[in-house]
C-alpha cells in the first residue's frame, strides 16, 4: 500500500512552510481520528505533517485573563490541569468521558477540531464558554467555527494553534449520552450555563451548536420554555448510535436536569 | 531510518514514517507479543507504552516514535522471568483467552508505576480501555490490585 509521505517539522514556521507548499498535506497530531481513516484507505493524503511534538501547540496557560490550550495537547493534560480543575472544570469533566487512557493520552483539542465531528465532546463546551479558535493567522469564534457536516472555517494553509478560553467564572454543567460510561461515541452531548444563558448540544445536527430558542428563554428565566424550544433548535437524524426521536427525547430530558439547581 | 527504542534496545528500521508502529512492530520486528483486534482504537489489544505512556500502538505511526521509548509485553519480564504483575495474572486467572492480555498488562503496568496502591475504581478506569470478552474484567482488577511490588 502506498503511503503518504512523512513530514516532519520542528517548529511551528516550519510547519507552516510544509503545508503551504506541499500539496494534500494533512496535518497529524495524536492520531486517533486520523490514523483510522487513513488505514481504512478512506483519505489518500499525499503527505502528512507530523505536528505533535511541536513545543508552540503544547501546554496550558494563563493568559490575560483566559486559559489557552495548545491544539496539540493531549487531554491526559487537561485532565491533570490545576488551573482546567479550577476554572474549567467542565472542559477536565468532558476529556474524562472520551475514549480512556489511550486515548486521552492522544487526543487533543485541536483534533476534535479539525476533525469537527458532530459529535466530538469538548466541542459544545467550547460553544458554551465563548472559546476562541486561535489559528496561525486569526482568532475564530467557536460559534463561527464549524460551517457544515465535518466542515469548518479553517483554511488549507492554516494551523490550529491552541484554543483560549474566558476565564470568567462562569459555571458550565455537562452531560454525555452515549451507549456505555467509557469508550462510548456521544448520542447526546450537552454543555449548558445559565449565566450567561447558552445550551450548546452536539450529535444532534450537522454540527455542534447553539440552541438560540432555548438561550432566549432562559434569558427570561423560562426553564419550562427552554425545554420545550429546544426541540426546534436541533436536527437530529437517524443512524448507527441512535434515532431521531431518541435524541429529542434525550436532549429535552437532559437540558432540564442540567438545568435544575 | 527511524530510530526509537523497544524495551530498552536500540533500534533503527527503514520503513514509511506514515506505517503503523503496530505494524512495524509485529512485522518488521518480529515481535508479535503486541496484538491487533479492531485496528480502530476501540479495544486496547495492541496497547504499548510511548515514554510511559499507554497508547493504542494502531493509531501512531511509526515515523512519531523517533526517538521515543516504546515498552511491549515483550519487556515485562526480567532476566527471563516473569514481572511479578504477569504472576499475579497467572494466579488469579486474569488470562483466558490471551488476546487481550499483552495490552492490559500493559495498561495495568502504566497505572502502577504512577500509582503503586491503586483503589479497584482506579484499576477500573485504568484498564477501561482495553476490552477482554472472556474474564468479565473481575479477576483481572483483582490481579492488578494483588500484585505484590512495584514494577520496576
């Protein structure tokens, strides 16, 4: 079998570099989306470029009033953040739910990103604490990141560096639906915060999202009515992990226990 | 030529840096002690250590290993013997079948060298990622939690 070839960089520019002039060059981190989908012959990169040992996609840091997370940091280290634990604690909850050990030792934000699958689970906390996707050539609104199916604003040039959370005390509850406690793809995967009102939902449309109608309600206190929108606000589907119906049943069920006091 | 260490020797192989290191492993290496199930990264059969850490060995390729440390089942064992982790899954049963041995081996090893007296939930969530559809999973928990040293 034909293999794509390595790439290798040590920096960050360098990195750069290769992607720009290198044709259907996919970047590769931890490899846990990537590596099975390239096994499977379901993409044929020509090349791809190592990003996970480079030091500026690493670590976790307090930056003007925000927590930054490098794109290439594993979530083992998220997990065992003091400063995720005290001011995201949702983020350190939801890296506890994907995969296990293995996994958690691979997978990275910036490949939850990348990948943007409707249901990848740290992406409605990103939506509900106001992330910003900081690339190598901007900063993206986590609410403007993901444009449709596994598509993304992301350019082909462009590297996600690391992701910068607010660090503005807001309290985020979390909850994942999946089949089994560990090693489970989310049916239903929901971040919710009252103060500011978001519901961020994921494996329930196209892409994870906002629920604008159960936002607006909750901004007047209408927990009742934040239930009952919800349901206009997702397009569930049916498919291998669950049913439509299943999911709007669990999203309503799961917003008003994340919305209890 | 990439060149990591397996079990503490040196080697160097001239193979595709984008090839699986599970692959490299079994078949350029000869060492099959690391098993394949589902290739996805759902079962933890093919488990290694990367610089102490566990990882599922179907989803790095190789060309990410350079310079790192790798740990197979193969580098348990001391002077020819049996880690005493191994004995303690020989005692109580903890293998049936053996496909998913090499791997929670693996994953247990990783727990014990981090946490020596890990609580049964901590050796639940340790080996939560590897399946084994034969023991129930009891006997293996009892094991790790029976074993009577640190590893080294």
């Amino acid at each position: 079998m034909p293999y794509p070839t390595f790439l290798k960089p040590r920096s960050l520019s360098e990195a750069l570099d290769l992607l720009a002039t290198t044709a259907d060059c996919r970047p590769l981190a931890g490899g846990t989306d990537l590596m099975v989908l390239l096994h499977s012959r379901q993409i044929r990169p020509a090349a791809l470029l190592d990003i996970w040992s480079l030091g500026e996609l690493k670590g976790i840091r307090e930056v003007d009033g925000a927590i930054e997370i490098g794109a290439a940091e594993p979530y083992t280290g998220i997990i065992e953040s003091d400063l995720v634990q005290r001011h995201l604690p949702a983020l350190a909850e939801v890296s506890r739910t994907i995969g296990a050990a293995q996994i958690q030792n691979r997978g990275t934000l910036g490949g939850n990103l990348g990948t943007a699958s409707p249901a990848g689970d740290t992406l409605p906390v990103m939506l509900a604490a106001d992330a910003t996707i900081v690339t190598s050539r901007r900063s993206i609104s986590a609410s403007e990141y993901f444009v449709g199916y596994r598509k993304t604003a992301l350019r082909s040039d462009e590297l996600l560096v690391r992701v910068r959370f607010p660090r503005d005390g807001r309290a985020i509850r979390f909850r994942k639906i999946g089949t089994r406690q560990a090693q489970a793809i989310s049916k239903v995967v929901m971040a919710v915060c009252l103060e500011p009102a978001r519901v961020a939902i994921g494996s329930v449309a196209e892409v994870p999202l906002r629920a604008p109608s159960a936002e607006a309600a909750l901004d007047r206190g209408d927990v009742d009515g934040a239930v009952d929108a919800v349901v206009d606000d997702i397009r569930p589907i049916d498919d291998v992990r669950s049913t439509a119906a299943y999911r709007r049943r669990v999203t309503q069920n799961v917003l008003r226990r994340l919305l209890q006091p | 030529m990439i060149s990591f260490t397996v079990n503490d020797h040196a080697v160097s192989v001239d193979a595709p840096g984008a090839r699986r290191l599970l692959d490299v492993l079994r078949e350029e290496l000869g060492m099959t002690g690391t098993k394949e199930g589902c290739g996805e990264g759902e079962c933890g059969a093919c488990s290694v250590l990367i610089d102490g850490e566990v990882v599922n060995s179907c989803l790095v390729s190789v060309g990410q290993v350079e310079g790192c440390r790798v740990l197979t089942v193969e580098g348990l064992e001391r002077n020819g013997k049996l880690a005493p982790l191994q004995h303690t899954f020989l005692e109580r049963g903890a293998a049936q079948c053996g496909i998913c041995t090499p791997g929670m081996l693996l994953s247990a090893h990783a727990l014990l060298q981090r946490n020596p007296t890990p609580t049964y939930e901590e050796a639940q969530t340790a080996i939560a990622g590897n399946l084994c559809r034969c023991t129930g999973y009891t006997k293996i928990i009892e094991a790790i939690l029976a074993c009577p040293t640190r590893p080294s």
